[in-house]
C-alpha cells in the first residue's frame, strides 16, 4: 500500500523558477507531514515540516501548503537557486505513544538551472 | 552541531554473509530508526527502537535483521544472511523524544552484496 504518493519524478526550473512539488496521502491519521533533501551520497535532511491545523507555512524561501479535506499537500521553492537541484521527498507519520515512523513518497529530482 | 554518524560509509560482502552496520545517533536522542533506500527508490521504514526494544518493525524486517544498542552510543543493524536483494543504502535516524517528531538521518551506508 502506497500510503504517500509524490509528483512529479522529476522536474528542470531556470534559476529564479519555482518548483511546486506535490504529494498525497490516505491515512487520515497521519498529522506530521515534513519533507526532506537529499544531495546525492548524503542522507536526507529536514527541510520544512506542517502540521493538519495550518494551511500554510513558510521557512525562508520554502512554503509548504497544506490541503486537509483532498489530502494533499505540496512543496513551493521560491527563487530556486543551482544550489537547490536536489531530490525532495515528503513524508508523514502519525502521533503515537512511542514513535513516528516516516512514510516517504517516491521523490522528486529537482534540478534548477542557471 | 550534532549529527548522526554511521559507520561503514561502504560494505562490500559476499551473499549469505552476515553484516554489521554501525551508527552513532545524536547523544540526547531517546528514539531510534533504521530505513533503507534502494538506488533510485524512495526510503523506507525498517524499523523503530526505543527504550532497548523494539518499537515497530516493516514486513522487510524479518529474521535475517536483527538490532542492537550494546551500549550507551551505538546502535547496529545486523543482517545475518545476507541477499542480493539487501544491496541499499542504509540509513540510520535519531529522534530527541517522545513528542518531538524531527528526525535526523545519518550520512547512509551503501551495502552491495555480491
């Protein structure tokens, strides 16, 4: 079961552009959604990360916006830079006693040109 | 800054051997995961640890995987028979506690079984 599902595989921007990265669950139980990046050789590092009770949320030039009742949620780069051209996953988890196991989605390649 | 470290960074082993990958999480982390990535898919749950046992565990985890935290630093994933198929990168991640949902992820260790 996929329970996270992310597209596009793969996407080219102009430095400037913005990449909009989009990503969508199942499990209405999950109330974590972060997303991570990935350079290659490295392990993923926490970008950004939301909460259901907000819509939105904004950390430099990375906006997440969430979308409760369809599930979905997505991944803006404002101004993406060379330097951003990396792999994005989102992820979710659910609250629970003890752990919050990450369900990631499939990746997206970004690549942004100069 | 305090990172998660993991040790091999490569591991080159024949199939049916056992293997021992090492990892260092952050030192006031109470919560611990592994995830795998197979090249060119998305990462996944392996398993979680906290409190010396095990939390949660994926269908991957099966016998074969085994993990340990012998002492009060490090935590080991141990496959005990090795498959083509375990050739991934491996991750391990930390997280501060109970109701702090960011996790760290490790640098990765690549496993290639031949």
């Amino acid at each position: 079961q996929q329970q996270v599902k992310q597209s596009p595989q793969s996407l080219i921007v102009q430095k400037g552009g913005i990449p909009i990265i989009n990503c969508a669950y199942e499990n209405t139980a999950f109330d974590y959604f972060p997303w991570y990046q990935q350079f290659p050789g490295k392990g993923p590092a926490l970008l950004i990360a939301i909460r259901p009770d907000v819509s939105e949320k904004k950390e430099g030039r990375f906006t997440i916006s969430f979308n409760k009742s369809a599930k979905q949620f997505s991944l803006h780069i404002m101004d993406s830079q060379p330097g951003d051209s990396a792999t994005y996953f989102c992820a979710a988890s659910k609250g629970g006693l003890r752990d919050y196991k990450l369900s990631f989605g499939a990746g997206t390649t970004v690549t942004v040109r100069a | 800054e305090p990172e998660v470290t993991q040790t091999p960074s490569h591991q080159v082993t024949q199939m049916g051997q056992e293997v021992i990958l090492r990892c260092v999480p952050i030192s006031n982390h109470l919560y611990f995961y592994w995830y795998r990535q197979i090249l060119g898919q998305k990462v996944e749950f392996l398993v979680s640890f906290y409190n010396n046992e095990i939390s949660e565990k994926s269908e991957i985890f099966d016998d074969q995987f085994s993990v340990e935290r012998p002492d009060g630093s490090n935590f080991t994933l141990k496959i005990r028979s090795t498959k083509l198929e375990d050739s991934a990168m491996y991750f391990c991640a930390s997280s501060e506690g109970r109701f702090t949902d960011t996790q760290y992820f490790g640098p990765g260790t690549r496993l290639t079984v031949l």
